[in-house]
C-alpha cells in the first residue's frame, strides 16, 4: 500500500483532474488499474515512460523520495538498478521490517 500511496501523492501533483485523467488512461490504454500496480511496477514504469517520455524520470525520482521519508529506507541512487529495482529492493525491505516486528 505504501508504494501505490507515493505513486497517488506524486501524481497529484498534476492536479487532482490530471492524477485521474491518468489513471484513467493507464486503465483504458494499457489495462493497468489503479490497485494492479503495486503488483505490476514494470508495466506501470513503462506507461509512464510512454506517457511522460523522458519527464517520467522525474515523477519516478519523486516517487522514491516519498518512499525514503516515509519510510528511512535509503534507495541506491547512483546505481544501475532502473526504478523498478529499487522499488522491488524497498518492498523486500518492508517486507523484512514488518515480519521482524
């Protein structure tokens, strides 16, 4: 839930009409609900990509700072993992901190 939270908050800065124009979008054109995207990164980085071209990287960048405050897991920002990578690393972090609490 908390990615789809940071993805939620980053596309709002489009504006509220815009973050649903978008979802809208990503439902009707590529089949990717709302919901299915925590479970689908790859296909929700490649819309993106598609949507926004190379403005993507910024919304992907947000996206992961949302991530890092809120959770005070650092990303590895210089690598050469992609953002879903990174993604895919948070949520096994996550994981492992819930079940250790």
């Amino acid at each position: 839930m908390i990615i789809l939270e940071a993805i939620d908050e980053t596309l709002s800065i489009l504006g509220e009409k815009g973050k649903e124009a978008i979802y809208y979008f990503f439902e009707r054109e590529y089949l990717l609900e709302k919901q299915d995207i925590p479970s689908n990164l790859r296909k929700f980085h490649d819309c993106l990509q598609k949507v926004f071209g190379i403005g993507a990287n910024v919304l992907e960048r947000h996206i992961l700072n949302i991530l890092k405050n809120r959770t005070g897991i650092e990303t590895e920002t210089d690598s050469e993992m992609d953002f879903v990578e990174k993604l895919e690393n948070l949520r096994i972090i996550i994981r492992k901190r819930i079940s250790m609490a």
